[in-house]
C-alpha cells in the first residue's frame, strides 16, 4: 500500500515525507508546530546550527509532552477518586431509600 509523499517547510527547507493515508494533514500541523518552535528558537540568537536549534526544540517539545502526559495522569486518578466517592454516596443514599 503506497503511503503519501507530504511537503513541509522547516526552516526554509524542504522535506518530502512519506505518511499514512489520511494523516497528511496531522503530519502537516505538525511540522508547521516544529517549524515554529525551531524559528524561536532561531530568533533568541543564542544557538547557532541547524542541529543544535533542531536538538533544542526536540527537546522542549518533548517536555511539554511529558508535562502534559503527567497532568492527564493526575486528572485521571482524580476522576477515579470523585467516582468512587460518588458512587459511594448513591449506594448509601440508596439504602437509606430501601429502608
């Protein structure tokens, strides 16, 4: 099965790459995000190098998956605790109403 050859823009250059059927437009916003977080990082002056810009914003993305991985995991078991203890709270008021 042939997959979609996509072309993104980072940095002034272009990259032809092959994706799934149907992802080219998750594939599109991505680089366009990666893109953007390369020219800040560009911008500050400070790092020079296209690796070194590109290692810096691998970086910093991935922190902030991770943060948010972290922040979903907490919801999660906050979630868990609110039902249990709404469940709680109907099966006592439902024995109060069966008595």
């Amino acid at each position: 099965m042939d997959k979609p050859t996509v072309s993104v823009a980072i940095l002034g250059q272009t990259y032809k790459i092959n994706c799934p059927k149907g992802h080219e437009a998750d594939l599109k916003e991505a680089a366009e995000y990666l893109n953007n977080q390369m020219r800040e990082i560009k911008a500050g002056g400070k790092i020079v190098g296209l690796e070194k810009i590109a290692v810096l914003a691998a970086l910093n993305i991935t922190h902030d998956m991770l943060s948010n991985q972290k922040y979903a995991r907490s919801n999660e078991q906050q979630l868990r605790e609110l039902t249990s203890q709404l469940d709680a709270a109907l099966t006592h008021q439902t024995k109060l109403v069966n008595e």
